[in-house]
C-alpha cells in the first residue's frame, strides 16, 4: 500500500478471470466455515476478506487528520476523500462537469438532504408509485409542510408492476403546446419523480427510460438505486437524473455508514438547505448573523464526513469493477431464475402450493429480490415469526416483516384504501391489534435476496429447508413474542 491509500486487493487475484465459486471461497469463506447460508442481499451486501485487510492497512499505516484543515495529515484525508468522488463518477460513467457526489451516512441520508431542501411549494407536487422505500415515502412530509400535493401511481397485477398510464397522468405537462421539452435553467420545475430502479420488496426494475420523460414535463427525478446497483450498471452518461442516492455497503459490504447523493450540479443549485453547520459555509458571522454556504459539493455535508471510511468506497470500487458487474448480474440473474423455479415446485402432497410469491414469476425486468408468504397445510400463510425462528435454528439469514416498504406490501395482500383510513382514525395499543383490524394474515412477507457471494447451494438450503419443515404441516406459533413494529 502506498501512502495515497492503494490498498492492493487486485494482487490477492484477477477476480475479473476468476471463477465466482473461488472467490466467494477466498472473499467469504467465513459463510462455509460456520454452515451460514446469508440470503438477505437486499439488506447488505457481504463484506469482502481483502476489503477489510485493505482498509485496516491503510488506516494503521498513514496518518490521516481532519479534513477541514491543511495539515499534512489533513491533506492527506482530503487526496483520498476526492479521490473517491472521482472513482464513484467513474464507476457510474458521470460527466464530473454536470454531477457532483456528495457523500452521506446511508442513502437515507442522501434523500433527506434533497428533501428538506427542494424547493416544494403549493404550485408543485410530488409523485411517487406505490412500491417505494419508506426512506422516499418520507419526502412526502417536507411536500405537505410547503404546501405540496403528494401523488401516489398504484401497482398492481400478477408482477405488481406501475401502470405506466396511470404515471403519466400523475405527471401533467406544464402547460398546452409547451409539454414534452427539457426546461430552460432557471426555470420553475412542476415539481419531483422519486422513484426506485429496483423494488426492495419484490426486485422488479422499473424503467429507467421514466426519467427522461418526466424530466420532459418539467419534473425533477430522484432515482432510489439502493437496490439496483448492487448487481445492475447504472449509467449516468445515457440516463440523466436529477439526484440518485445510493448506500455503499450493499454493492460490496464494506464500509457500513457510507453512501452518495450524486447530483446534476444544476439541480444542486436549485435546492435550498433550511440550516449551515461546521464545513458547509465559507463566510459567516455570529454576531450580524448571516452565514454563506460553500458553492460546492461542501455545502451538504454536514460537519466532518466519515474520512477513515470514505477511501473504502474507492478500494471497494475497484474491486467490484475488477470482477465486472455484466459478470454480478448474470450470475445473481440465473441464481434467480434457479429460486423461482424451486419455489414453484415446492407442494404439499396434495398439490397446493407451499410457497405464495409476490412480484414477477419470470426473470423479465426483475432482480434478485423475492418476496413470498409460505403456506400450511391447510393454505393458510405461515406467521412470518415462526419462519424467522425456524431459518435461524437452521443458520439461514433472510428477511422477515414489510421490509420498509408499505405500498408494496398493501399492495401485495391487496389491502383496500377504506379499511386502510379506517385504521388511521384508529390508535390502537400494538401493532397486533393493527393487523386485526386489517384483517391481515401476517405482518409481512419473508424475503430472501441473492447477490456476489450467493452460490446455487445456497438455495438449494433454502428449498430443502421449506419442504422439511413446513410441507403437509401446520406449525404452532405459540411462544413467538409479540411483535413491536413493522
């Protein structure tokens, strides 16, 4: 490792010639050592052995200061804090005179910088599907503080997809004859798309080609890809959002604690941040109290960013683009296509199913996301409790609940809006009571999510786990604690 902060993780082998069996022995070898069989992808990715070994030698091996300084020390965080913004542009194919990257705790963070300051009036809305992260959902409260009408575009059908009708209608034009053009720089925006390139909840990939047609009718895009660039290419030199947010320790493990808003500089100009802190202004005053904010990426990271950590993007880059990411989505691909098809031969012995899945059946504009309720013996949904017990008495990790994503899951049990409203005039003392009065089977769904280091064995556990422990069986949920939250 040189002082610049290489790590040297490529000499540990060509991942790019080496087979994906290899390297999950060598990356993650810690899986077959301990019989775990880790299905939540969706929830983070794994972090790789060279990863950690690299970043461990380059903090324990440099001195690296505060970056809001120009100490040596100082200087030598900042080198690696730009060159990971460079590396994050690159991985992404972005155009460094229109995009900047900032960096955030999560891309959680990375939304709630675009919504606190888009500049949402009663003039404008904010249009969302269904299926969406609670993260996005959340935008609609800094809409409604200002004024701005929130518009949700259902889901619905066999794969849940959005009916693209209807999100046209949801994005009027900005007026007769004018409709169907880029907007002029400066002028009003009819208001914000947020939408995401992958569903958490059941891997379908929404079409990126949405963002240029709202873009057309005046509207901002705020592309959610959490989900979709651990095992897809998102490239920001033929598809233009306004702001994408990302959380880097679900396309490569490590670090945990980073992620990037990466935005059209013009549209970073056009947000309006609704406080400063330390590192975010170049001028200010206490006692005349007035403060200017830096014209940079600066002005919205708030305080000092995460700089022993943030090189780690950079290493974790070069490492996933090492093995290509056209190689990451053909293999979790047909790893996908082998759990759908297994899922649909799981029966009981009198042919009823044994497996419920929401979402596409097929691999047609999906990922490896698959959500699914199993069912009893006598068809009945399988408490999602008694299947978080009995996976991890197996060692299997998988994801069990709503997954943070409401819309999808209502759509999913086809939950009518009345019943829905009736619940929020209701304050009920558990969510138990909750899922009464919704008349709902389960709190949730279970989730199980395929990436890099998944192996065909992997669901092969799964599958054969299912058939022995629930095939011809009604399982007792007795003892199971009462569940606190979604």
């Amino acid at each position: 490792m040189d002082r610049t902060g290489t790590t040297g993780h490529i000499s540990d082998g060509d991942a790019r010639s080496e087979d994906l069996a290899e390297l999950r022995s060598r990356e993650f070898g810690r899986l077959d050592a301990d019989g775990h069989t880790y299905l939540d992808h969706t929830g983070a990715g794994l972090a790789p052995a060279s990863l950690v070994r690299g970043s461990a030698a380059r903090i324990t091996g440099g001195v690296f200061g505060n970056p809001h300084s120009e100490s040596p020390a100082s200087r030598a965080s900042g080198q690696l804090l730009a060159r990971a913004r460079r590396a994050v542009l690159r991985h992404f194919d972005a155009d460094p005179a229109e995009y900047a990257v900032i960096f955030t705790p999560n891309a959680t963070g990375a939304l709630r910088l675009v919504g606190e300051a888009y500049p949402f009036s009663r003039r404008s809305r904010l249009v969302m599907p269904l299926d969406n992260h609670n993260s996005v959902n959340g935008l609609r409260e800094y809409a409604r503080s200002r004024g701005a009408r929130t518009t949700y575009v259902p889901v619905g059908g066999q794969g849940l997809r959005v009916d693209e009708q209807r999100l046209r209608a949801a994005l009027p034009e900005r007026g007769h004859g004018v409709g169907r053009r880029q907007p002029r720089p400066g002028e009003r925006r009819q208001g914000l798309l947020a939408y995401p390139a992958q569903s958490n909840f059941t891997g379908v990939r929404h079409p990126l080609a949405w963002i240029a047609a709202a873009q057309a009718r005046g509207y901002d895009v705020l592309l959610d890809a959490a989900a979709f660039v651990p095992t897809n290419t998102l490239d920001l030199s033929r598809y233009h959002p306004d702001f994408t947010v990302v959380s880097w320790y679900k396309v490569f493990g490590h670090p945990t604690g980073v992620g990037s808003l990466i935005a059209r500089r013009d549209a970073l100009a056009r947000l309006r941040r609704p406080w400063f802190s330390g590192g975010t202004i170049y001028a200010v005053s206490a006692q005349a109290q007035w403060h200017v904010l830096a014209d940079d990426e600066a002005a919205f990271e708030d305080g000092t960013v995460n700089f022993l950590s943030i090189p780690d993007v950079t290493a974790g880059l070069e490492w996933i683009d090492g093995i290509g990411m056209d190689r990451v989505h053909a293999h979790v691909t047909a790893l996908t296509g082998q759990l759908l098809s297994g899922l649909g031969s799981l029966r009981h012995s009198d042919g009823s199913p044994l497996v419920r899945v929401y979402g596409p059946r097929d691999l047609v504009a999906r990922g490896g996301t698959v959500a699914l309720n199993l069912l009893d013996a006598d068809g009945q949904v399988i408490d999602e409790r008694v299947v978080t017990r009995d996976s991890a008495a197996r060692g299997i990790s998988l994801r069990t609940g709503c997954f943070c994503n409401p819309g999808a899951g209502e759509a999913a049990f086809a939950l009518p809006l009345r019943r829905l409203r009736s619940a929020a005039r209701r304050r009920l003392a558990s969510l138990e009571e909750y899922l009464e009065l919704l008349s709902l089977p389960s709190a949730g769904a279970v989730r199980v999510s395929l990436g890099l280091s998944s192996q065909p064995r992997d669901i092969d556990t799964f599958l054969r786990f299912v058939r022995e422990t629930y095939r011809d069986r009604v399982p007792g949920a007795a003892g199971l604690e009462a569940r606190e939250g979604c």
